[in-house]
C-alpha cells in the first residue's frame, strides 16, 4: 500500500512540475485536486472557491512563463488557499447534512416510541 501511495505521490508531483519545472505547483494541484475528489463541486460555495483556485493556478502558470515568478508564487498561494477553503466548506456542508439526518431519525424513533 505504501508503495502504491508513493507513486501516487511521485506521479502528481510529476505532473505539477511537468508544464514548468521553476513552477512549485504541486500543493496547489494537490488541494484543487483534494477538493475535487471530495465533491466541492456539488456544493455551491465550495465550488465557487474551486474554480477561484483553478483560475489562479492558470494565472500562476501564464505569470510563470511570462517570467514573474513572485506573481505566479502569490497566484499559487492564493490556488491553495481557495482549494483549502473548498475542502472546509464541503466538509461543513457534509457534516450539517449528516447532522440534520441524524435529527430527523431522532424525530422519527421518538414518535415511533409513543
């Protein structure tokens, strides 16, 4: 398994680097992905800030290649941090739906029991 996850790892560093080796991409790429594997894109503002984060890792790569590493740098920082938010508000989003079930299952044993 540590294997499998290792080339997991090396193959999307990889692929971070890949359109432009002075470019660190890879916690950008690795968040946006993050975000998008556990479905920030079906929750309104989560995917709101996943395609920030898309666009700013675009921005960072047309900065990179134009040679404005401290811009692109700042546009990479910022990828993250919007892919990061993502993730938190996908959570948040889960855990009030799973809250509010757990409520309504509640409600249901509780006039299941009178």
């Amino acid at each position: 398994m540590k294997h499998v996850l290792g080339s997991v790892l090396f193959v999307g560093l990889m692929a971070g680097c890949a359109g432009n080796p002075a470019l660190h991409t890879e916690s950008s790429t690795s968040a946006i992905h993050a975000a998008e594997v556990i479905g920030a894109s079906e929750v309104p503002r989560a995917s709101f800030h996943l395609q920030l984060a898309k666009e700013a890792l675009a921005r960072a790569n047309d900065l990179a290649e134009k040679g404005e590493k401290d811009e692109a740098a700042s546009q990479l920082l910022r990828a993250e941090a919007d892919a990061e938010l993502a993730i938190l508000l996908s959570q948040e989003h889960t855990e009030k739906v799973e809250a509010t079930e757990a409520m309504e299952r509640v409600r249901q044993l509780r006039n299941y029991n009178r």
